[in-house]
C-alpha cells in the first residue's frame, strides 16, 4: 500500500510500505480523511525520534474499519472510526490511574514495531482498537471529526488543567487551531471573559466566533500590558498557552497575568534547549500559580464525549478548516501549507 | 417604612416596621425590585421558623445603596446591587473552609435579631455588606439581576455539585424555574445531552432554550423508562433534581437512572417526614452513586461571577420571568402567582 | 481440582472441578491462602447470583502462579501474586474514565464462564493478570497480603471518598473487619480525632492500636448523642459506615453526626428491601451532605500501593486475623466462624 | 513597649515602640514565646519590603491575650493562641474563594500601617482575631504550638499540593525544619516511600524518625541519578521542593525525578534573578507535570486543625527545636544561629 514515510532528517515522501498484520485487539482501518499539523512539519525537519524513520507519517485521521482481530469486541468492517493521535498503552497498570497516555509505546513515533505507522498511509492498524478507536455518530460529519483528536482533544484537555469555574476570566496566548479549540471549550466550562492573544485578523475573527469576548494584538503593544489594561489591573483566573514563540517569553507572560492561585496550562510544544523565567513573577516562589504542560488525552471514552458535544450542536470545530484537499497527491501541498508562513492557513485537510 | 410582615402560620401582611440600624461594616439599601418563590408561600403556610415572625419576607431582591457603615470598603451610596438571598456567615472560622453558608445566622429566617429582615421592605439591612452584596455591572439589567441570587446562584451551585466532564449526558428532573437555570448551567459546564423531565408546555420550550437537547413528558410514563429508552438504556452521567412531588420519588428515579460513580444533586425542598429508597436502586450500599442536597452559594465573589456570565452574554435568565408587576401593592399578587398551580407561571417580579 | 462449590441457596460444599483454560493475557495461580468473608456466608445462605451456581466461591486470595497466557507481560511462574477480590473489565471504555470496576462481569458471581470461579478452589484463573493481579513483595508476608483485596482495599476505597483532610475529626460506625481497616486509613490520611462506634471489646481494643482516640459502645446510648457528647456538640468532619444493623438506622446516625458539606461513604452491604431517612436529617435536602456507597477499588495499581504501605511498616493488617486454619479441609470451619456470633471472630484465614 | 525593630538593610535593633491600639474586630495579645527564621535574617539583610522599616520583625509566635476588641467573639483575655504567621486579609471577597491569604496586606512586612508590626515585640496586634489566631488547647504546649503556624503550616500546605494517595512514593528535596514538617506531612497524608535529600547528619536522623523511609546525601553523587537508583528507575509520584542552593538545580531536579503527571510543591524562597530549567525535562512543554510555588496557608481553621494532630498525638513538633533561649535578650543569639552555617542548628525558640 501506499505511505507517505519520514526517511529521514527532512526527507519525507511517498513509498510503497506493507500492510500490517493484525494482533487479537486490533483492527486495520482504511484511511478517508487526514489533517496536517505542525508536529508533522517538524518531524520532517528534526526527525528527533529514530523509531519513527521508515514509518508513515500523521497523527490526525478519520477512516473506515476494513477488518477486525478476533478478540475485537465492539468494531465491525465499515464502521467510520477516529483514530488515535496518541498511543496510550491501555495495558500497563498505571492506566489504571489515569496515566495510560504517559506510555505512548504503540506510537509510530516511538514504537519499535516496523509496522506501527502513522496515518498517512491507505490503511492503518489501530492497536487495542475497542480502547483506542472511537465510532463517528451518523450526524457527526468525516470533517468534524477529523478535527477531534489532535485539535479538539488537545485543546479540551488544556482546558481541564485551567480548572475553570462559573464566570472566571480567562486568556488564551495563541489562536492557532489548538488556540481557537481552547477558545470554545473555556466557553463551554462556563468561563464569562475569554481575552485571546493573537495578531492574524483571520484568526481573530474566528476566536470572536468560537467565544472570545476581548481580542489583543501582540503586535500593538507588551502582552501583560495589555491584558491588565483590560481587566483594570486584575489578574486573570486561568491562562492556556498555545502559540508560538519562545517558551521563556510566552510563559513569563502567563505567570505575569496569572491570579495567585490560578492555573497555567501550555498545550505548546517549545523546542528550545531552555526556559528561563523571572523569579519575581513566581514571587520568588513563594506563591501557588499551577503550572503544567499538555499532554492530549486519547482513548474511545473521551473521543466520544467530544464527538457527541458536536453531534448535539454544541461545537463545531470546522471552522478551523481553511484549505481542502482531494487525495493522497495533494498531501505534500498541504504539508507545504503548514510549513509556509501563510497568515490565512489554519488548518488543512486531504480527504482520500 | 413599609414591608411585608409575616405575622404567623398563614398570615402575612404589610405593616409599618423600623427602619434598621447599621453596623459599621452594613449598608442600608434601598429595594428597587423583588421576586417572589415557592419558599416564600411555603414561609407563610407554614411559619416553621419562629425568628422569621414579626419580620418582613423574601430573600430576593435588589436595590440601590442608601448609606453604608464606616467600616464598608467597596460600597457608596447609588451603587446598584445585589442583595444576598442567603446569610452566610463570613466572620466564622468554618467559613476559612468554604462552609461560611453552612452558618445563616444573619439570615431573617434564622437571625434573633428582630430588625434583622427580608426584602419584602422599602429598605434592607445587608450586614457585612462588602461581604454578602455584589454591585450590578452596568451592562446587566435589575431584572437580570434579580434572578442571580436565588433562581441563578441555587441552580449553579447544584450544577457544580453534578461534577459534569465535557460531553457527559445529565438529566435535569424538573424543570421550575431553578430546574431551567440548572439547564443552562449544565450546558455552561460542557454536557452534550441534556434530558429533562417536566410537564408543562411552556417550561419544557423554555428548557429548549437554554440547552435542553431532549424533553420528556412525565405523564407519558414511568421516568426511568423513558429515560432509559431516550439514551438506549445507558444511564446518565449526572442528574439535578430540581422536582416537586415526593422525594422518595424523585431521588429514586435519580439513583435508577444516575450511572455508578455518576453525581446526584438536589436542590429542591421537600417538606415530608421521611424519604424512602429501594436498596437496590442504592446496590445495597455497594455502588458509588454519590448523593447531595444543594444549599445556595451566596457572596460577592460568586455572585460577581455571574453577573458577568451575564454581562457578557454567556447567560439571559430573564426567560424565566412571566410576569411583571409594578409597585408594592401588587406584591400579594406576585405571591398569589406562585400559590397557584397556573401552568404559566414560572417567575412573578415586582418592580417598586 | 477441587473447589468449594455454591450449588443452591444454602447449599455449598467441596465437589472434583475442572481447571479452567487460560486465554492469552490470563495467568493460572496456584492459591495458596483464602479468607472467608460474610459475603461468602451471605452467597451461601441467598444464593442471589444465578451465574454463580456451580462455581468455586471464595473472593479473598493469594498464590503463586502456575501458567501465564502468551500475552501476558509481567509475571512468571512462582510469582506470588495478590488474587482480584472483584471484577473490573479493563477493556471497557469506561475504564479510561476509572469506572473499570463498574463491570465485572468476569467476576465469578456475576461471570457467565461457567471457568470463571471463585479463589476457593486449588486452582484459580485470573482474567487480564497484567492487570488485575499484583505481585506481592519479598517483604510482605502471604497474610498481609491477604488482608489486602477486600478488607484494606474496601475500607481504603471509602477513606477516599471521605475527603479527610489534615486534622479532620472522622467517625467509624462499626469496627468489624472493614472498619478497623477504615481507622487505619483515616489515620493515614490525616484524620486528627478518629471516634469508633463499636460493642465488642476486642475490637475496640484493636481500634485502638490502629488509630483510633475515641470509643464509643453503642449499647452505652444514642450513637449521636454519645458522639455529640464527646465532641462539645460539634458535628464530625466525615463518616465511614462499615457497620451492621439496618442501613435506616447507620445512615440515619450518619446524617445526623455528620457536618453540612461532610462526607459520608458507606462499605457495607444491607440486604434489606428499603432505607428510610428522616428528611429533617437531611435538612429537607436543601443542605450539601455528600453521601456516597463504595465498591472496592481493585487493580493492580492500586494494590501495588496497599501493599507499598505494608512493606514500608505504615500499615500491619495482620491484627485482623483472629483465627487461623489449616488446608482445605479446614475451610468449612472458618466459614462457620463467620456465621457464628462469635465476638472474638474477626478474621479467619486458611492457609492451603 | 520593647520590639526587636528592622532600621534598614542590615539594621536592626531593640527599641521602645507604642502599643498598638485596637480596633473592634482585633486582640492585642501578650507574647510568651517566638521562633527565629531564615526569612528574618533574610528580611535584615535584604530589607526588601519599605513597609517593614521601623517595625518589629519576626512572625513566629505565640502568647496570651490581653485585651479584646468590642466586637471580637470567641477569645478573652487570658486565652493562650498562636499568632499568624501570615496576613491574609479575611475580609476581601476572594477570601470567599479561598485566596485569602493572598492579600496579606495586614501583615508588617506589607502593611503601610505603622503600628502593625511583627511578633518580636512585648505586645502584638492581632487583626481580625476572631479569624486569625486559633487557640492553643491545654493538651499542648507553646513549644508544640510555635512550631504551627510557619514550619507545620507551610509544610503541610506543600503536602496537600503534592496531592498524595495511598501508597504514593514521595521525594522531599532539603530537610531543614520545614522539610522535616514536610516529611512527617507526607507519613500523614499515606505516602508509603519517603525520600529525603540533605546531607546533614542531624537533619537526616531527624527525617528517618518523622517518617523518612530512604535517605540521600547529595554530596554522594547526583540526586537524580541517586533516587532513580533507589526507586529501580522509576520516578516519584510527587516532590516537595525545600531546598536551599538555586532555584534552577532544584525545580530541574525536581522535573526530572517526578513522573509524568506527577506534582511538584516548592516550599522554599528563591531570591535569585531568573530561573533556568532545561526543556526536556519538561518534555518540550508537552506533558503533566504539575509545579507550583507554595504560600503558608494560615487562619484559625487551618492552625486548629494543625493543633488538633498534635493534641492527638499524630505529630510531635518539637523535635525540631534545637536551640531555646530565655527573655528577649537572647533573640539577637537566636538570629546568630539562623546566619550561621552551623549544621547542628534546625530552629531556635526564645522563650520570653
């Protein structure tokens, strides 16, 4: 079958590859629709994770089950799935604790399997499908929930972390597609003033629509200025962090804005060698500001709670799909896409 | 000054009473309008409280301040606000704990001060005034603000009790006016599916309104069923109750259709002696279900909160209100209105 | 091999059964020490699970393993393993949200495998063994180990849901087994003032070495008034009810010594038709009183910690066993000690 | 009166100062005993606050109370208390959310009034007594209760952050006086393993016998290399930073040796620039770790929790004081233990 694969440090192109076998658990699901993301991009350029070279590439798909291991229970041919953008070990005993997602040994980045790739490739195994696959509801289209596991799914657990109540006042940094997903999942866990930190009009405008009550141009001035100005000089209940940037600079600003005792969650990755932070906005150290990174939460349970927030109106994440494409040859342009600097870009998809 | 005076079981009236002196960290505000609810009927049949005798009624109002104590921070005369519709006691060390509302002492129904009185007069004492009362933002309405601190404030409060995750399916049981608040809060909170359970015509379109995604008729058949059959008999992930009736009914059909380790809670009042379970509904003692009653938040910080769920068009709970009068005289027909089982009626207010 | 056999309500005695066959992720134990438990007399005498007619009773158990399935990652043959006391199904969705143990259906009572039977048998299948058994620790003898799946566990599990916070003052109603064990936790967890409501000496005795300061004999008066007393009037933090008596009276009790916004979490099992409350109790549902069951917490993960706190000296659980026995033939007689009301009897163990 | 005064930077010095008067809500309380603490000696050197200039110092302390407000309602005079070691400003509306002690501005260090001063003083000011002090119960003794409200208080706030469950194993970095109350924090909350890192003998000993179960010395070799070591590679479930040395070896030690998911609590004071932590050890951003500073939770209902594990003898604080001095000329000695570099120094007391 046909695989778009990482050869190496930017070497990345289409490859005749084998389809996997499949264990008792799994299924093997034929691909329909794929999203490119800047992890991909990245992959392509660092290729930082030796397991993943000679693998298709992709971590968001949609597709249909082709055939199902024995030990399968709840999948049968032709079911429209999700795939897992993660590779949560749903067999370890820490799973039993909530921290399934830590062991992501199943990945094609980190598997050592040969066989276990990405979904950038007209079939793919989904191991532990009953655990990691999700069904799409009838009403739920192949767009919207190609965006669930990466986009929504990230966002959503950012979301979490922020610990928001009734009528808090919220900030997002970064209204990239994960941004724009943090947007909307703060306003459905009630938060009343959602201030986004962005500079693209496009982007901007499309954070209005997904919930954004305040919108701040970085460009017109310091963050943490800004922001106070608007509150009247109160700090901010809960930050998301989710742009670009540096590490050091985005994460100083969420402390600066942040409440004593609130809570700061970065869904970002930053590939810098180090974060340096001001002590003084850590008061030394002396005060509770929660502090974590975002690891997206995978699995059928949760993906089904997300699918179902669309299917009953109370999300549609489609708005972040700005370009479209039709097959397999169409793939490289839309990497190209998320490697230009193209400010109309958010969110591409190939559907195949 | 004129207030409406309950003078024993089954009897209330208006009557000339002093105006209350304050305290150095009170204010005396001026009422401008009040609402009327089924505790206040109930207050009057049945008198089950021997300090409320003697005092003016209600606990849901709001007005503008007239003067303040000299120790009041916040508050200046013609700040429009909040009247607290609870009387948490925030000077108690219970209250360093988050229990300040378990301890009502100041409250009219509970206070022994005899000048201590509801909202039902021209003129309220709010002790620890920068404490118990919220200013009204400019962009929210008093009659907006009149349903914050009960109809709101008590609906919310159990909505944070059901412990919602993003997409859960919850039902609302009931759905008066704290039923339909609790709609809007559980969408607020990230539900996809909301079930209620109702009658009436009107409150159930109501309930469409605020989020509802499902409505059931309980007249059409035993609740659980019917629950049951709407999500192809999986149990809901929480339920308010929010019902009249009985509560052994009522926490029953919750207990059977909540999921193990789902979240029951209840905030409605129910005047009976005792309340009876099935054990099986409970496994025997052997299940997480986890069961509370629900008593209503209260305090600035937390009606601030909703306020600008409000002032930033997250929530409009003027849906609720059917009927307007004008003036203290028309009070008693405010109260007449909830007395009667007129289907239409969901919430009188009277603006004075 | 032979097993102790549940044939009808009543009807139980040793019979010649098969050894199941092991799936690829089950490993085969060889048992090497069950307790017996009132559940085990109350599956005798009411026989209410139709699927576990026929099979081996018994839910308390240790060994050493015989076999592994092909798919089984870490245990060997001579791996002396702690046995499932219950069923969860780790591969339900559900069990991504940690609702594993909502569906044991691989549990011998509930399990439609005519193989899956109880630890009462030379021989016993553990379904899922990466997950559902744990290994026991060099320094953790076979009867601390045994203590764990069911009396630690159980009573652990409902510490958990008495959210004790540091110097919380907590009540154990009832000092069988599950209670002491629910002292033990309480302590663990911070609890300052740990009031045990008992009428046997000898547990009383040991409710005191594991923790307990205060001891109340019920048949000394009210259990409220004897706990108000002993408190200057004011209500306990939390409840663990892991009494016998009629769930009406320990709930109610419970209500009533219990704070607005405590915890109460029961363990133990009423076998009765209904529980019925006194509403004013419950403060006629309008105050938060957070009552919840409790379905022991099983699993891997979490044994593996129970019995990190063994081997780290936290926790000894061995003052439980009361009575020891000898080889299967042996086991009758300690199921009798369990019928019997024998107040020495707390724990019987055989060792086989 | 007599008050140990701070004159500026390195400055500080016994003067004769006016009893502060009192207002309504506060208790002016006699001091019998005060503790020395690396935080004065810090505030002499650095004096970094301009509010504390011309005030006494110090905020360890207990003592007598002397004279009442009129509207104080639960302490006269005679009644032993401790003294805050914090100011939180209990009449803000965010004390309503449980940040009260966020807005210490009644503590001397912030306080622009000039008779607020701190407890090395013959009389202290106590604001808002009622909510601020806690009475010390004649089971314990003012040694057990000075060690309250700064060492158990702000080490136990640390341990509720680290979020222990049953069984967890815990890394303490740093066992000084604070890092000791952490460690018997832990034993408290049910941590199973406790590792502790320092190099003091005393100080080790002294951990070992709070609960401590595993001891490094950092001196012997990296600490991230010495506790997976221990551990089998596998990382802690949560750290409590109370180390001296810099802010950036400790927090990076901290994230390295904890696991994904894990929690970090910094309890120390870092008065260094800027922290710098590597980005892998943080995973590039991009998974939970949970890191925050920790302020010293404080009020009456906390400190009386606290009172109430010594009380029931779960913790004895006392082991902590090494050195102990007699009248008020003694304090300037006692500062000179906590400058010097004496190993066999944890905390002194003057009793006056």
């Amino acid at each position: 079958m046909r695989g778009y694969v990482l050869h190496g440090r930017g070497d990345a192109s289409f490859g005749e590859i084998q389809v996997p076998p499949l264990g008792p658990y799994d299924a093997l699901v034929r691909t329909t629709a794929v999203a490119t993301c800047t992890t991909d991009v990245h992959m392509i350029n660092a290729a930082p994770y030796p397991n993943a070279i000679g693998k298709p590439l992709g971590h968001e798909g949609v597709g249909v089950v082709e055939k199902v291991g024995d030990l399968v229970r709840d999948f049968t041919p032709g079911d429209r799935v999700i795939l897992s953008a993660g590779g949560a070990d749903w067999r370890i005993p820490q799973a039993q604790r909530g921290e399934a997602k830590y062991y992501p040994n199943n990945m094609p980045y980190f598997s050592e399997d040969p066989l276990q790739g990405g979904v950038f490739a007209e079939y793919v195994r989904a191991l532990d499908a009953d655990m990691s696959m999700a069904p799409i509801p009838d009403g739920v289209s192949d767009e919207q929930a190609l965006m669930v596991p990466d986009m929504v799914a990230t966002a959503f657990t950012g979301v979490e972390r922020m610990q928001i109540e009734f009528g808090d006042i919220v900030a997002v940094l970064g209204v990239g597609p994960v941004g724009l997903m943090g947007v909307a999942g703060a306003a459905l866990k009630g938060a009343s003033r959602i201030i986004v930190i962005g500079s693209r009009p496009k982007t901007l405008d499309l954070a209005r629509r997904y919930g954004a009550t305040d919108v701040i141009d970085y460009k017109q001035g310091p963050v943490v200025d800004q922001v106070l100005a608007l509150t009247g000089g109160v700090p901010v209940d809960s930050v998301l962090v989710a742009s670009g940037g540096s590490a050091s600079d985005q994460f100083t600003a969420a402390f600066r804005i942040v409440k004593p005792g609130g809570h700061i969650a970065n869904v970002s990755l930053y590939y810098e060698d180090t974060v340096t932070l001001p002590m003084d906005a850590l008061s030394y150290g002396g005060i509770e500001k929660f502090f974590t990174g975002v690891f997206v939460q995978t699995g059928r349970e949760f993906y089904t709670r997300l699918l179902r927030l669309i299917e009953q109106n109370r999300l549609d994440p489609t708005g972040l799909i700005t370009h479209r494409f039709d097959g397999w040859d169409e793939l490289p342009e839309a990497l190209d896409l998320m490697r230009s600097r193209n400010p109309d870009v958010i969110k591409p998809i190939v559907t195949v």
